[in-house]
C-alpha cells in the first residue's frame, strides 16, 4: 500500500490517543479541539481508504486477501468517528476515555493494515 500514510495515520492516531487520554486524567469530556484532532485524523483515515481502494483496482493485491484488507480498512475508516459519536453521548471524562480508546485502536488497525498488504 503506501507506507508513509500508514505511518502518518498511525501516528495521528497514537497523538489523539494521549491528548484525549490527557484530557480524561484532568476529568475532562471531549472539547471542540478533540473533535477538530478527531476529523484531522478521520481524513487520514479517508485518505488511506481511497488509496487501498484505488490500489486494489489498479491490480495490486495484499498477500493475506482481499476481503479481509477491504474489511480492516472499513474499520480503521470508521474507528474514529465511531468513538466521537460515542463520546457525544457521554459528556464525562469517560467520552474523553472512549476518543483515547478509538485512537489506539485504529494505531492497532494501522499495523494490522501493513501486516496484511505484506509491509
């Protein structure tokens, strides 16, 4: 696939993951600039998505399948923005916690993406 945007999305990821983790140990819910850091990190991930698709229709194949890459990448798209809609409906530092949470997920989904393409 394309290693740098794994890389730059993996990291973004890990970011949020310690600015929200942050946020939850001085009992904070998620604030306007966690969202802003969430959406930065969803196109990142909206990015990545196009290029596996594209990829994929150019010919390229991973080594461990198509379905199960196209699987993980639907997942790492929706990581994020499933924990931010999450952490709307719970406006304690548990939201914060739940932002925390998706970003090292989707930092897991990253590796799993490499692993899976044959990085």
């Amino acid at each position: 696939m394309f290693d740098p945007l794994t890389v730059v999305t993996g990291v973004a990821a890990l970011a949020l993951a310690l600015w929200c983790g942050f946020a939850t140990y001085r009992d904070q819910p998620t604030k306007d600039w966690h969202f802003i850091g969430m959406a930065v990190v969803a196109l990142l991930a909206t990015v990545q998505l196009v290029v596996g698709v594209v990829q994929l229709a150019r010919g390229r194949h991973p080594e461990q399948g198509n379905v199960i890459f196209v699987a993980y990448l639907l997942a790492a798209f929706a990581c994020v923005p499933a924990a931010g809609l999450m952490s709307l409906a719970e406006r304690t530092r548990w939201g914060s916690a739940t932002v925390a949470a998706g970003g090292v997920v989707l930092a897991v989904l990253e590796l799993r993406l490499n692993d899976i393409w044959g990085g």
